[in-house]
C-alpha cells in the first residue's frame, strides 16, 4: 500500500468518525424536547427542566463547534505537512532519537491544548458559570492547566522516554517491556492515585466524627467491609456537581466523597451511595476493569509492533524521515476504529457493571435512599433524562437515570 492510499485512509477516517459522532449527536438533540417520564416526573419542576434542556443544547452546540474545529485544525495539519515541520523542528534541536520523540509530542500537545485552551475557558467561565455550576477561579483554572502540563511531561514524557528506548534495545519485541511499564503503572497509579495525584489539585481531609462517619462504618461493618479511609475533597472548589469514588485495594483503599454530595444529600441517601460503590469492589468490578485495560494494552501494543517499522506509515502523514514517533502518530489514527469498537464492549460491561453495583446497595442497604440520592444528583446536575438509545449505547458508561430507577424498583438486571 502506497503512503498517498494510506493518506487518503487516514482522512477518511478523520471525517467519517466526525459525522458518525455528529449524526449520533444529532439524533440525540432531536429528544432534548421529549416529555419527562412518568416515573421520573417528580425530578424536575417545569422551570427546572426548561433549564435542563436550555444547558443540554447549550452544550450540544459548544460541542459541533469545537468537533469541527478540531477536525479542520487536524487536517489542515496534515494537509500542510504540519508534522512534517514539527519533525524536522525535534531533528535540528538533538540528534537523540528519544529527545526527538519528546519534543516532537510536546510541541504538538502542548500547541494543541493551547490553541483549545479558549474553548476550555469559555465552557467553563460561560456556560458553566451561566447554569449555576461554576465555582472555580481564573487562578484556579491556570494553575490546573500548568499542573497538567507539568504532570504530562514527568509522567507522559517518562513512560514516552521509556517505550522509545524498548524500541531502539529490543526492536519488534520492545511491545512486551512497553507492556509491563504500563501494566506496572496502571496498578500503581490504581492504588495510590488518591495520595499522590488528587493532592495536587484538591484538599482531601478524613470525615469529621458524627452520625454521617458512624453510619457508614455501621454499614461497612455489616457487610464485611474494612474501611478505615473516609474522605472528604473541596469538589466545591470548581463546580456544584458532586460525586463519590472509591479507590486503592487492601489498606490502601480509600472512599472519597465531595463535599458538594455531603451537601446535597441526606445521610441515609449518602450510605447508599456508598453502598453502591462498595457494590463494585464487592463483585470484582474494579479488578475487571484494571485487567481488562492492562490486556486491551498489550493486544494494541502487538499490533502496533507489527507495523511500527514499515517507512510508509510515517509518510503517510508527511514526515519525510520514517520514524518511531511518526509512526505513532499514523498508527493511533488508523487504529481508531478498532479502539471504537473496544470502547463499545467495555461502555456495555460498565453499564453492566452499574446495575450489578445498584443491585448489591439494595440488597445490602435500601432501594429508596439510592433512588432519590440518584434523582437529586440528576437533578442538581440538569442531567438528560431522555436520551437517544444509540447515543446511550454509544456513548454512556452508566445506565439512564430511567434504566436504573426500574432496576431498582423491579430487579429486571443481573
């Protein structure tokens, strides 16, 4: 195969992932009108779901805009030989092929997140901030951009650094040192992401003693759950949506709540949601997750070292020198496609997964508490309560609010 058919490929793939995801978005918009379902009518007062669907296509049209401007941007890039120049920028500047491969990624994510940075800026301090949700900073806002930058270059750059390295020592076979550098960083970062990521961007402190604290560790007690790490984190700090999460394994594991969710809701509607987490590390779910990332990782690194070394997947996005980092950056689109369909499969496990979680809180706990917890935080967050099938299946990770008050009420998943 020529490096113009693969070109050509490659852009095709570009625009018809864009208008699969325009259509899809589309058909999704056509219900932001429909009426709200009966079991759902008590969400939202008819103000209320006015604001909903204003937010909702608010937010659709932010994101056609920004979807096409990153596709014009992408093939404007390719089509001006942009990584071409971009290469030739990292070979003037070193000779080390592993300082090529860095500074030619850096340039390129660091130019793209600031060329979008406006987009990211006006969603937050706009449109975020026009709904009621917005609660961060413009000093917030830079320092998150700069810890980010910061955090992609040591960790980014250092795993980049290593995989590169692998390629010039063990050629064909450096997919499988690559593998265990990302396997070894997916547990690590799975057990301690609480302690040494989040700090960096919020205040986490251990829930206060009270009748909050006892509950949960009455719950946790019941159902054979240590659980010596309760948190609270300054979700407030950036927006009124709240969440919970649970994270780490042995005594490491952690469960962390947003003082926003403390806020919004009763004590005995937090237990549940709790209960809820505690229903995906009960059935294994996290585990799952973690092997199933870890495995998709090594097929996609084969894969890749299959095709990494032949020159005309470099040229077929300009780069004149083939090249490693090139190489890449052809493969990751053309593989798109493939990682779609993966996506597919595990967006199913997930939702899967959720009403497994559901059905464990109102085994263990109660049906009514997690019912409501989950209206107030659809509610609180304007969330769709009528979205298109297709886009569900598309795109949700977790079932409709619908879906799971019906689960809940009749046990209908397993």
């Amino acid at each position: 195969m020529t490096a113009q058919i693969l070109f050509y490929i490659i852009i095709a793939i570009l625009i018809i992932d864009y208008f699969i995801d325009s259509i899809i978005g589309n058909l999704n918009a056509q219900k932001f009108d429909d009426p709200i379902p009966e079991d759902l009518k008590d969400v939202y007062q008819k103000e209320e779901y006015e604001k909903s669907q204003a937010y909702k296509m608010e937010n659709y049209r932010f994101s056609n805009t920004t979807g096409m401007f990153s596709l014009i941007l992408t093939l404007g890039f390719l089509m001006l030989d942009g990584f071409d120049m971009v290469d030739q920028f990292a070979r003037e500047t070193t000779s080390n092929p592993i300082l090529i491969t860095l500074i030619f990624f850096g340039v390129i994510i660091l130019g793209s997140d600031i060329i979008t940075t406006p987009f990211s800026y006006y969603h937050t301090f706009v449109i975020e901030e026009k709904y009621g949700f917005n609660k961060s900073s413009l000093k917030t806002f830079i320092l998150d951009k700069l810890k980010g930058w910061i955090m992609m270059a040591i960790i980014g750059g250092g795993i980049l650094a290593l995989i590169v390295w692998f390629y010039q020592v063990a050629g064909d076979s450096f997919w499988l040192y690559a593998w265990g550098v990302v396997a070894a960083f997916t547990l690590f970062i799975n057990m301690f992401y609480s302690r040494i990521i989040v700090p960096l961007f919020n205040k986490q402190s251990p829930l206060e003693d009270g009748s909050l604290k006892t509950k949960i560790q009455q719950y946790a007690a019941k159902v054979g759950f240590e659980l010596d790490n309760i948190f609270v984190i300054d979700g407030s700090k950036r927006s009124t949506k709240a969440n919970a999460y649970f994270s780490g394994f042995g005594k490491q594991k952690r469960i962390t709540l947003y003082d926003t969710l403390i806020k919004d809701l009763e004590e005995e509607e937090i237990v549940a949601v709790l209960a809820h987490e505690v229903g995906h590390y009960k059935r294994k779910h996290i585990i799952f997750n973690i092997v199933a990332s870890i495995a998709l990782t090594g097929v996609t690194l084969y894969i890749l070292s299959l095709f990494i070394s032949v020159p005309v997947l470099s040229l077929a996005i300009g780069v004149s020198k083939s090249s490693f980092h090139a190489g890449l950056i052809a493969f990751g689109i053309l593989y798109s496609p493939i990682s779609a369909l993966t996506s597919l499969v595990m967006n199913y496990f997930s939702r899967k997964f959720e009403y497994q979680a559901d059905n464990y809180a109102k085994e263990t706990y109660a049906a009514q508490p997690l019912i409501t917890s989950l209206k107030k935080l659809s509610k609180n967050s304007l969330s769709n309560l009528t979205p298109h099938p297709t886009y569900v299946f598309v795109n949700y990770s977790h079932p409709t609010l619908l879906q799971r008050f019906k689960n809940l009420k009749q046990g209908t998943h397993k």
